[in-house]
C-alpha cells in the first residue's frame, strides 16, 4: 500500500501544492511551524478516520478559504486507486474513491490505512483512558468498517440520551422516555463491546510478542479490557446486564446529567510482568509499550489486508532514544512500509539510513525534493 502522489488545495497552510512520494522512508525536515504535521494529518485523511489530531473539518480550512480539497494517487493490494476528498462550508464534504462517491468518509479504509505515532503515543500508559479508547477505536476501525458504524451510532445515542438526562434533572422529562432511551442504548453498547473486545484479542498477541523482542525476552506484557460494568461469561446476558447498570446509576447520571456506563468509559489495561504498566513502569518501559501497541497495529491491519498500512511518524523519532529507534527503522525496511517522517534536523539518522530515504524541505506551506 502506498501513496505516489498528493495535491492539496487550500488545506491548513498549503495554498497549493502538488508532488509525488517515494514508495519507502520519506523525511520531511523544516523548522517547526512550517507545515510537516499538516501534511501526514492530510496523508492520514485519506484512511476516511479524521485527523489523527481530532480536529475538526472546518479547522483545516486555509486561512479565510470556504474548502478545501486533498487528491491522491496510489496502490492498494497492488491496484491503482485515486481519491478526491473535498470539504466546503457551503456543500460540507464530498469523497470520492475511483470516481465513485462513498456514502460514508470511513469507506476509505477499504483503499487505504494509515497508522500516525506520535509523541503524544508515547503517553499512552500513563494517559487518559480516553486516549487509550480512541487508539482501539482507530485501530479496529481501520479493518472493520461495521465496527466503525456501530460506534457512531452509538456515540450519537449517548449524545441523545445525555440531553435527555439533563432535562431530567431540570424536570422537564420522565423516567419513561429515559427507559426507552436505554433500550436503544443497549444493543449499541453491546455490539461496540463485542467487536472491541474480539479486536484487541487480536492485537494482544503481536503486541506481547513484540515487547518481548524489544526487551529481549526479559519481560512481558499484557493487555485486559476493564469494562465499566460487569461481564458475565455468557455473551448474551450482557445487554441485561448493561440495562441493569443504567438502572443502577440512574439517579447519579441525572444529577450529573450524563451517561456513566458503557463503552465510552471502559478501559485497555496494560499490565508488565504481571503489575499494572501505568504505575510501575519506567519511562523507557512505557516507551517500550507503546511502540509495541504501534507496531502491532501495523501487524494487526495486516493480518487483515495481507499489506502493511502507510505509516506516519510524526516528530517520533527525537523523542526515542537510539536504541529504539533503530529497532522502529528496521521493522519498517524490512517490511517495505511506506513510511512518512517529520523531523527538524537529520541528526537522528545515520548516513547509511539517509542514503536509503527520499528527503522533502518544508518551509511555509511549500514542499520540494531536497538532497540536504
């Protein structure tokens, strides 16, 4: 899978611009502020999952410009594909795959996987339980289109029922609508549950088998799902069960006015050598970790798609130490992996890496080729 060439118009700070790609490592280098982040969040666009820095369309507008518009070149399961993605204030957004218009952004994923690592990834033991739902959420999206449905769907019942619960606690609805609400909920919320559940049974095997490499078999890790309701063995209990826990919170969630169990609270656990991650690892141990859960959602996405996603490093690799990052350089050369790198300096790699890789200059929204 690869990109062999972008066009942006008006994105962010590109007023145009235009240029093929290399088909392995690919260094953007300038100074910060320039526009590098701005092209792999157009690069990660094209999987149809957002910006990998949850921002909104209307926030990637060129300054005071009402679109803008990515198209892109590339191969996928070695077959051309061509994607036009156009976002206006005025017709909102339009996305096309091989002249076809998609129904829904997400469809991309069916040319096109991207996995962004970014500094913010190296948090991902001691972050927020959000940040680690939004990377199962991502990384299961990427190969299941359906799991991506069912969490919008989801999500937009959560938003609903959270208004309810807010006119609740103003006295301005009854229990009755609430409970019709939570029917709906319900099956939602035990879907997302299963397909998370089965995805990151999954993933837990390359991410345990990699950290071991990486700590050359001295530790192991180890990744349990903590639910914010209780799961009985039997599968198809647990709609009751989670009807049970509304119940339960019901009047806490009206005095908070929002919704408390389910899946947008649950939690990805990390546990090394038996003892939780998030308390007892070191610094580098958690680096270690989350590179681990990165690289395995590369071996994740190819399990499915039988080729390696497109892989973005976004200012990555000053924040790893040495050691590591060659470990990351070599996992992607040898598995050919299209890779896109931010970088304000070269110093974090060898000559014999440079020679291997095509260099892009990044200065004020313009890009070219560059032998420096």
């Amino acid at each position: 899978m690869e990109i062999k060439s972008i066009e942006l118009v008006q994105f962010r700070n590109y007023e145009h611009v235009e240029i093929p790609f290399h088909q392995g490592i690919n260094i953007l280098v300038g100074p910060n502020g320039q526009g590098k982040t701005n092209l792999l969040e157009a690069i990660a666009l094209l999987n149809g999952k957002g910006s990998h820095r949850d921002a909104k369309d209307g926030d990637m507008l060129g300054w005071q410009k009402d679109y803008y518009r990515i198209k892109a070149q590339g191969l996928s399961s070695q077959h051309p594909f061509q994607i036009d993605y156009l976002y206006s204030n005025e017709k909102r957004k339009k996305v096309q795959l091989n002249g076809r218009t998609l129904r829904r952004a997400y469809e991309l994923s069916e040319a096109v996987n991207t996995v962004v690592f970014s500094p913010e990834d190296l948090a991902l033991v001691k972050g927020s339980p959000e940040q680690r739902r939004r990377f199962v959420d991502r990384e299961i999206g990427q190969t299941s289109p359906a799991y991506s449905d069912a969490l919008q769907r989801y999500q937009k019942v959560i938003t609903q029922r959270n208004a309810l619960l807010r006119r609740l606690r103003q006295q301005e609805a009854s229990i009755t609508e609430l409970e019709l609400w939570d029917d709906q909920v319900a099956p939602l919320a035990v879907e997302v549950l299963k397909r998370r559940l089965d995805g990151i049974a999954k993933i837990a095997p390359y991410a345990r088998q990699i950290y071991q490499a990486l700590s050359e078999g001295k530790e192991e890790l180890e990744l349990t799902y903590r639910s914010s309701f209780p799961l009985h063995h039997d599968r198809s209990r647990w709609q009751n069960d989670y009807k049970k826990a509304l119940e339960e919170r019901r009047r806490e969630e009206i005095n908070r006015q929002i919704t408390l169990t389910g899946p947008h609270r649950d939690d990805l656990q990390l546990y090394l050598n038996q003892r939780e991650a998030k308390v007892y690892a070191s610094q580098g141990q958690q680096r270690s970790i989350a590179l681990s859960l990165k690289l395995a959602e590369i071996a994740f996405i190819y399990h499915f798609r039988r080729e390696y996603p497109i892989v973005l490093l976004d200012d990555v690799m000053s924040e790893l130490d040495p050691n590591r990052r060659e470990q990351l350089l070599q996992y992607l050369h040898r598995r050919q992996i299209q890779v896109f790198i931010t970088t304000t300096h070269l110093r974090a790699f060898s000559k014999e890496r440079i020679k291997e890789m095509a260099l892009f200059r990044v200065q004020e929204g313009r890009l070219w080729p560059t032998t420096e």
